[in-house]
C-alpha cells in the first residue's frame, strides 16, 4: 500500500492502516458475495429433493423482500468478515515486511540448492 499512501512513519501506523484496510476489503468482498452465499444456503436447505437453480431462488428471495431480504443476514456475517479480514491482513504485511527486512542479499555465484552438497 505504500503505492497509494507512501511510506508509513512508524511500524504502528502501517500495522494500524493494514488493520484498516483489511476491515474495509473485508467488508466489501462479504457484502459483494452474500447474495451468492445466501442463495447457496437456500439451496442446501431445500436439500437433495429440490432442483432449484441459482436463478429460481434469487427471484423467489427476490419476490419475498427485494434487495433487503437478499441481503437479510449481513450482520452476523460482517461481524465475522471484518476482523478476520483485518488481522489476516495486518499478520500478512508484518510477516511479509519482517522477512524483506531480515533478507540476505546472495553473492554473486552462489547456487541455491535443496540437496545437500557434495
């Protein structure tokens, strides 16, 4: 993100704008993909002895509460997505700024090999 942002100051202000921006991705992605998961909870309800399609089920979900009733359920599914998005993010961008930093460069010639030499 330092594209977007530059470099943060301090370690506390990158882990505090990765938590952030975990939230917010985390948030739209759940909000982008609910209509489908609600669908596909509909569908495992309705079992073996259905043949709903996706379509069928979006207009009956549709015809029942209209754009609220598709999303009717986010609460709970936000309430999981946001913090699990952030701190996977924040651990992500630390893990990945820790092992860039602790990095050595390797010298010219050397052969990186997974079996042992000699």
């Amino acid at each position: 993100f330092a594209k977007f942002f530059g470099e943060p100051e301090s370690s506390a202000t990158k882990a505090v704008l990765s938590f952030g921006i975990g939230s917010v991705t985390g948030a739209l992605v759940k909000l982008l993909i609910l209509p489908l998961d609600t669908i596909k909870k509909r569908m495992q309800v309705a079992g073996g002895t259905s043949r709903l399609g996706v379509a069928s089920v979006f207009l009956a979900l549709w015809k029942e509460g209209g754009l609220p009733g598709i999303f009717r359920g986010s609460g709970p599914s936000l309430i999981k997505a946001i913090p699990n998005s952030a701190l996977h993010f924040s651990i992500y961008e630390f893990v990945k700024t820790e092992v860039l930093q602790r990095r050595q460069p390797l010298e010219a010639g050397t052969v990186l090999s997974s079996r042992p030499s000699g």
